[in-house]
C-alpha cells in the first residue's frame, strides 16, 4: 500500500465509525467522509471553505492529525481566529502578560502577518529560534497579505502569530507548549493588550507563580 493510499484508508476508518453520539461535529464527520478523493492542500481547502467556525475545524484537526491534511486546517484555524481576535472577539481570561502589550511595534495593516513557530535557546541568555514548522507559515524575511509577499516586518509586531515551541520565557513569566506540532500552544501578538490565546495545548506560568493550563478554560 503506497503511502497516500494508508492516508486516505485510514480516513475511510474514521468516517466509517463516526456516529451521532461522536465527539466531532456533524461538518467535521462530513468533511473526513469526503476528504478521502483530496490529493492536494487546495483540495483540502476547498473541502473546508464552508465551515467557519474554529471549534469545528478543530474537530475536524482532531480526527486529521496523524494525516497530510493537518496543516491547511490549522493554516484556516488559526486565519480564522486571528480576525475574530482583531475584531475584538476574545475573552479576557485569554490575554496574558497584558504588560507586554505597549512594547510591541504597529502592525503594518491588518491584511499583513507573520505565522511562525518560536522557541527558547537553552543557555544562551533569552535568544530566540524562530523557524518555518508548517507549510502555511511566513518567517521575517518576508510577510504575507492579501497583496501576496511583501518585505520583512518585525518579528513581535501587532497581529503576529507566534506557535510556542518547548518554551518561551516572557516578562519573569513563561509559556511551556505541547511537543505535538498540530497542538502547539499558539498566541496572537496584539499591540496595547498583550499575547491573545489562540489554540493549542500548554500551560502559563505567571511571574508570580500561577499557573493556567490553556486548553480547555472557561473563564471564571
């Protein structure tokens, strides 16, 4: 069996055993029933372009991510709940080090983005590693908008998206991520409020020692 053909074997098995009482949701369970004929992103995108709610591309990420076909449902996942975040759609119990907020530079316009994955180097006084982890993602040589590439913009400029890799120490405080790449602890950067949470598995411990367990919250 050719390795797409173990893909697209193990998707006809998870359809066929989803039911009414699943934990996806009915989109989800309709997009692994069909996704079996996609041998492409685009095809893959195509399949979701309708479903526009984040917790059902999550669903959907769940029953996909052991495939090919995870990285253009976090690419829309992660789209998704960026806009809804600069739209002011976020909840409180989801910004974190908020003191952050006024050091970071402008965004350029809300169309143009960085989306990378960051991580901590060990030992050597708070560097940074930045780096390309899915195929969606633009690094600060150049940045993406709806104009198509445009030149670097900085790395912790406004309306960023940052994945968390390992961990990442921030203002006496730190974000430790899941080592799963599909479910790294995610943040938007947003300029005078702080990191937003996104998605993702992880956990933030304050400078004062709290510690918030990021998936699965609900506020108060």
């Amino acid at each position: 069996m050719t390795g797409q053909n173990a893909v697209f074997a193990a998707l006809a098995v998870a359809a066929s055993v989803f039911t009414g009482a699943a934990a996806w949701s009915q989109p989800a369970a309709d997009v692994v029933a069909t996704i079996n004929d996609a041998t492409s992103f685009d095809q893959v995108r195509a399949a979701i372009e309708d479903i526009d709610s984040p917790d059902q591309l999550e669903d959907l990420l769940a029953a996909l991510s052991v495939t090919e076909f995870s990285d253009p449902v976090i690419e829309k996942i992660e789209k998704t709940r960026r806009q809804m975040i600069i739209e002011g759609t976020f909840r409180p119990c989801d910004v974190f080090f908020p003191e952050t907020g006024p050091l970071f530079p402008d965004a350029a316009n809300s169309d143009t983005y960085l989306i990378l994955t960051v991580s901590e180097l060990a030992g050597a006084g708070g560097m940074l590693v930045t780096k390309s982890e899915l195929d969606h993602d633009v690094l600060t040589m150049m940045a993406v908008s709806d104009q198509g590439l445009t030149p670097a913009i900085h790395t912790y400029a406004s309306q960023n998206i940052h994945r968390i890799e390992g961990q990442l120490t921030v203002m006496d405080g730190k974000i430790e991520s899941a080592s799963d790449q599909y479910n790294r602890a995610t943040f938007l950067i947003l300029k005078d409020t702080g990191l937003v949470y996104m998605r993702g598995v992880g956990q933030v411990t304050s400078a004062d020692g709290q510690v918030t367990e990021l998936a699965n919250r609900s506020c108060g």
